[in-house]
C-alpha cells in the first residue's frame, strides 16, 4: 500500500499553538466571542486573513463562525504564495494536510477535477512547503467541522488571466456542499491612517461585488492585498454561483492589537452570499 502523502505543519507554535489543548482552546474561544450575525442569505465564499492569531485571530473567527450553521464538505482554500514564486497555480499534490489537531484529509476528488482544466492549474507542492496562508486557516475548519475535506490551492503568480482562468474553472465545479476561502492580509508596514485608507478602498470592492475593480485598484496601488489574487477570484466565483451581497464581517491592523501604529498590517474578514438561497 502507497503510504499517505501528508504536509506537516510549518508555522505552529509561531502563528498558532502547538500544543493540541491549547490550539482548541484558543480557536474554540476566538469563535465563541463571535456574535450570532443574521446575513442576506447562505455563505458561498469568504475572506480571511492569515497572520498569527494573537493579531488577526479575531477578524478570521467572524469569518468561521459563519460556518456553525452551514453545512459544508470541502473548503477550498486559495492563497498567495509567499516564499516561493512559481509560474501557475497549484494545487496540492498529496493526501492531507496536519496541524497539531490532527489530519485534514485533501479532496481529491474535486482535485482530480479540477486538474482537468489543463494549462496552469497543476498539481504540485510548490507554494505549500512552507506556505503558512492555507494553514492557519485549517484548525478553524478542524474545530468546526471535523470531517470536512479541505483542496489547498496557491497561486504563485497572481495575473488577471490566471485569475480568470482559476475563476471559470471552480465555478464550473463547485457543488452547494463547498465552500470557497480567500486567505489574504490588507496593505503593510504602513502608518495605522495611510493603512485604514488603502484598506478601505479594497472593502468598498468587495462590498460592492467588484472584482475586476479590486484587481485594478491593486495594481494601481491605491490598496492592498497579499492575496488580492485569491479575493478576487472567489468573489467573482460566488457571483457566478448566486452571490449578490458582499459584507465585510469585521476590520482591523495589528496596531489595534499591539497599540503600534506606526507600521501595521491590516486584516479584513468577509461573506459573499446569495439572498436566493438559504442555510
């Protein structure tokens, strides 16, 4: 018997806990402390940050606590690549990934699937090594919904046609019974003003359903976002899949956390939904 593929966690201990009771005990917390939120209808995708949870823990539990009331099988999970930079988009090649709550087991049926779009969209371990975006997002699934899958997805190059291309190809794909994540932080190493401005041009588009407008406001510069690639790709995945409401769940910098606003990271959390459709 082949034996399983699994990538172990690389970041615990310094963006989360390491420790098993202490990691379900802090995510177990960050959610509870979230209010229950009444939206316009049922989650199709969302926007959480992936910075250590002593900064962004807050804003990505707004996020997950959607998902008590949602049932769902696979989360799939797109994020930037941030240490290694590779033509395409990849997704994970082996069978689970590992935190310290255990294994999340890799969808690989819809992988195979949507390999099936051949071009840039491979199956690979470039961008997931040492990837810390799609994993602080899994011990929140973990807790909430243990026998979820997960298709860990990284785009090493974040161009508008590769955008597109990743676009068509979940929309085609995806069934009501998965849910799409965006795992992206807001502008960097900015004053706490210049961040919240930058930040706030990047929430009006996702308010406003505008993907292509958020593309281009990035590359304008006039905001910010590690993962702007993976926001807009959900966003204009859910629209095609019934989203018409866009809510900014809950907005921060680690300034508000640290009381340093002299340089700061912002953190934003968001829903796309769709009023036709219920939990």
């Amino acid at each position: 018997m082949k034996a399983m593929q699994i990538r172990p966690p690389a970041v615990c201990g310094l963006f989360y806990p390491a420790d098993p009771t202490l990691l379900t005990l802090t995510v177990d917390r960050l959610l509870e402390d979230q209010p229950e939120r009444e939206l316009p209808g049922r989650p199709l995708a969302l926007v959480s940050p992936h910075a250590g949870y002593a900064y962004s823990g807050p804003t990505a539990a707004a996020a997950y606590a959607l998902l008590r009331r949602r049932p769902f099988r696979t989360a799939v999970i797109i994020s930037p690549s941030h240490r290694e930079y590779f033509n395409g988009i990849s997704v994970y090649n082996g069978d689970a990934y590992r935190t310290p709550l255990g294994l999340i087991n890799v969808d690989v049926e819809l992988r195979e699937q949507l390999l099936a779009h051949k071009g840039v969209i491979v199956s690979s371990p470039l961008g997931h090594r040492d990837e810390h975006a799609v994993e602080v997002q899994l011990p929140f699934i973990q807790r909430i919904n243990p026998e979820a899958k997960v298709l860990p997805i990284v785009m090493g190059d974040q161009r508008i046609e590769y955008c597109q291309i990743l676009t068509h190809a979940l929309a085609d794909l995806l069934t009501p019974d998965c849910i799409l994540i965006a795992s992206s932080d807001l502008s960097h190493f900015h004053t706490q003003g210049d961040a919240l401005q930058r930040d706030r041009i990047i929430a009006e588009d996702i308010q406003g359903l505008k993907p292509m407008l958020l593309l281009e406001d990035l590359q304008s510069r006039k905001g910010e976002a590690c993962g702007g690639g993976p926001i807009a790709v959900v966003m204009a995945a859910a629209l095609a899949l019934g989203a018409d409401h866009g809510t900014i769940l809950h907005q921060c910098t680690s300034g508000d956390m640290t009381g340093d606003t002299a340089s700061v990271v912002g953190y934003l959390s968001a829903a796309f939904t769709s009023s036709g459709h219920t939990t």
